[in-house]
C-alpha cells in the first residue's frame, strides 16, 4: 500500500506536455473571442456565415476529428503528430491573419473581394491541427499520470484554463495597439511556434503498453477501421443516442460564448473589449474549482449536471432584464471605476455562470458516460464523450449567428427596433430542454436498468 504521506510524483514528460497544451490554448484562446468578429466587422461576412465558420467548421472539427486523429496519434506516435499538429495551426493562424495583405493580389483585388476560400483553409488547418492535439496531450497525461491520473487532468485542466486566461490577456494589448489581424499574426502563431519547439527539442515520446491488460481489462489499440466503424455502433444505441442530443443542448450554451455574446457586445458596444469580459470565464474556473468539486463531491452525476445546466440557464435568462428594465442597453454604469454597459454587466454575469456549469456538469459527464455504457464497452463509450461538444458547437453556432440576424441585424436594418428579449428566452428554452431530458433519461431510462 502507498504511503499516504507520500507526495505525487510526474515525470518531465508529464509537465512537457502540460507545456505543450499552455501554449497550444493560448493560441486559440488568443483568438477564439474575436474570430466571429474578425469575420463580420473585418472580413465583411454575415453573422450567419461567421458563425457557421468558426461554431460548425472550427468547433466541429476540434470535437469531432479526435475520433480519428487519436486512432492515426496512437498508430504514428505522439511526438509526430504534435509535430504536424503545430505545423498545421501556424500556417493556418499565420493565413488568417494576413488574407488582407496576401488575397488581394491573388484574386485580383475589388470593391467587393470575397475572403472565403482562405478562410476556409485557415479554419481547416486550424480545425485539424487542434483535433490531433487533444488526444496526443491527453494520451500522454494519462500515460505519464500512473496511480496519480485525477490529480494528472486536475493539472491538466488548469493549465488549459491557465494558457486561456494568458491568451486573452495577451491578446487585449496586442488588439488595442495593432488591430484584430494582429491577434493572429503575432499572438496566436507565436505561441505556437513556441509550442512547436517544446515539441521537437524537449518532448519525448511516453512509454506504454500498446496491448496487453489494464485495470484488469484487455487493451488493444484500435485500427482507423475500427475507430470509424465505433461510430455506428454507438449511434445504433438510441437510448445513448437521446443523451448525446441531452447532453449537446447544454453545448449549444456554452458555445455562445463565442458565438452570440461576441456579436452581442459588439452590438452595445462597438468597442467592446470582448477578450476582457470572457477572460470571466477561465478566472472563474482557476479561482473557484476546487471550491465547486468540493460541494458537489457527493452529488451524484445527474445531480451535479442538472444543477450546472440549470445555473448556465439562469445565467442566460438573466439578460432579458435590461431589455425590460432600461431603454437604452449602452447605457453605462460605474462598476470598480470602470464604465461598462448595463447589459454587458449582466453578460459578465452569464459568462461567470456558464464557469460555474462548466465546473459542475463537465466532469461528472464523463462519469455518467461511463456508468449508461453497456458493460465491457465503456472505452468505446468514453471515446465519444465530446460528441455533445461537436452537436453543440455544430448547430448551436450558427443559432446565435441566426437569432443576432433575425432579431438584432435585420430590425436595426429596417429602422425598428431589436427583440432582444426572445434572443435570450430562446437560449436559456435550450437549456430548459436539456435538464427535462437529463431528468428523463436518468428517471426512465438509466434506473430501469438497476437491479431492484
């Protein structure tokens, strides 16, 4: 038995790879809150298109693509694939931020110059590149983690949210002095390129056990073949089908944060720094984490992602209160001796609870997933835990991109006035749906199959 006084110990690789993931985060963290903005107020696309960019493309292919790129990591190596990984996100950061200086004198130039197609490559370079990142990082977490692998993605975590917060820090000061371009250009590729020589000179590939017995379970590594005929097999469960649906209607909330609240606050304020208010968000998690696993330690899963769906959607409908308290959302207020809108101190509000979901609900949904598999297919269960992220991000990206056309974009166009309040009824509804599915399926579905 381990001594208990006896201090967890990592080995360099561990901490290489947190490394890795601090400067791969504030690559895109960096960017992430300004990319819907980028795309509409510099490259002149419609929220609806923008959206779709970066909530369907982006997103979709961060969450979706490890299905395969950890299949292809596990066959070629980590250390390869982190290679191509950060190859793939500087040259696709480095094309979004320079399409107005390069595409120009390629498409011949005009009035009306259409960016799309290399916004497209960048969005797919960037997309790919961050879906062989998660599981090479995460793989070498839990290879490298031994008996210590929750306080390994404890750590994990916070570096995740340690490399946000740097992110959009950096961001704020290089945005006021050089514009959004810049933020590409000179933060996010050259955090990458930083984590890409951590990568070469220092990252050493983990030892593990390709096949064999772990936790008394065999293990063998899946063929590409495999990984992509799992899909079907999962999907072809439609009870676990209706929690994925449960589940990705929390997502389509939380992607708002990147989605609608940018657009929002560009809307009430146009110089908004959006970086600011969603740096909210990471501090949050840093600073109340280990409080919020505390409290809800005992919960049971149901009970912890319940009560994280239902204060991300108090969270939301929070904002239909300026709507119909004051006449005038840019209306300011002195908070700490800073000037801010009154609806976006209600927004930051949203933003803290979205935090506080995220830290009740997302790793206890791991938990669930693990607890509705069939048994002996809980890894393959497992493997599909960030379906809900791709569902979410997916459709729930160009939602916002739909509700700021149809309800903001398109009464300001026609000199009436927006309906901001069905914006956030629609949003926080969503949310409703999923804590009346969670309950459902936890009810009906998942007790039924306990053995009285």
């Amino acid at each position: 038995m381990m001594d208990k006084k006896e201090k967890a110990h990592f080995p360099k690789t561990f901490w290489t790879a947190n490394t890795i993931e601090l400067f791969e985060r504030a690559a895109y963290y960096s960017m992430a809150s300004f990319m819907v903005i980028y795309l509409k107020e510099t490259l002149g696309m419609a929220p609806t298109f923008a959206t779709f960019l970066n909530g369907s493309l982006l997103w979709g292919l961060i969450y979706f693509m490890p299905i395969v790129s950890g299949t292809l990591a596990d066959k070629y190596g980590f250390k390869r694939s982190l290679t191509v990984s950060f190859l793939m996100l500087f040259l696709g950061y480095f094309i979004m931020g320079n399409v107005q200086k390069f595409w120009p004198a390629i498409a011949g130039g005009g009035p009306h110059l259409n960016y799309t197609i290399p916004v497209l490559l960048a969005i797919i370079l960037i997309g790919l590149g961050g879906s062989i990142v998660k599981p090479c990082i995460a793989g070498t977490v839990q290879k490298t983690s031994g008996v210590y692998a929750t306080l390994g993605f404890g750590i994990f975590y916070m570096v995740i949210n340690i490399g946000s917060i740097t992110g959009r820090g950096v961001s704020y000061f290089i945005r006021t002095s050089l514009g959004i371009p810049a933020i590409f250009t000179y933060a996010s590729t050259v955090f990458v390129f930083i984590g890409l020589l951590v990568v070469l000179f220092i990252y050493r590939e983990p030892e593990y056990a390709s096949n064999g017995v772990k936790d008394n379970q065999q293990v063998r590594k899946k063929t590409l073949k495999e990984s992509i005929l799992g899909i079907f097999i999962v999907l072809s469960n439609l009870k676990f089908v209706f929690f994925l649906i449960v589940i990705a209607l929390f997502w389509f909330l939380y992607v708002q944060l990147y989605n609608l609240i940018p657009l929002f606050l560009r809307h009430i304020d146009p110089n908004a720094p959006v970086e600011l208010y969603t740096l909210a968000n990471p501090l949050m998690i840093v600073c109340f984490q280990l409080l919020i696993t505390r409290l809800v330690k005992s919960w049971t899963p149901v009970k912890s992602i319940l009560f994280g769906v239902g204060v991300t959607t108090v969270g939301m409908l929070l904002n239909i209160l300026p709507a119909l308290l004051y006449s005038n959302l840019s209306q300011k207020v002195s908070v700490a001796g800073l000037a801010i809108p009154i609806a976006g101190l209600f927004l930051l509000v949203s933003i803290a609870s979205m935090a506080v979901g995220e830290m009740m609900a997302s790793p206890r949904i791991y938990e669930y997933i693990g607890s509705i598999a069939p048994k002996g297919e809980e890894g393959l269960y497992l493997g599909y835990a960030n379906l809900p992220v791709a569902i979410g991000s997916i459709l729930g990206g160009p939602l916002g991109g739909a509700l700021y056309q149809k309800y903001i974009a398109n009464p300001l166009q026609a000199g009436q006035s927006p309906d901001y309040i069905i914006i956030w009824t629609t949003i926080a509804f969503l949310g409703l749906c999923s804590m009346a599915g969670l309950a459902i399926y936890d009810r009906f579905v998942v007790k039924t199959k306990k053995p009285a």
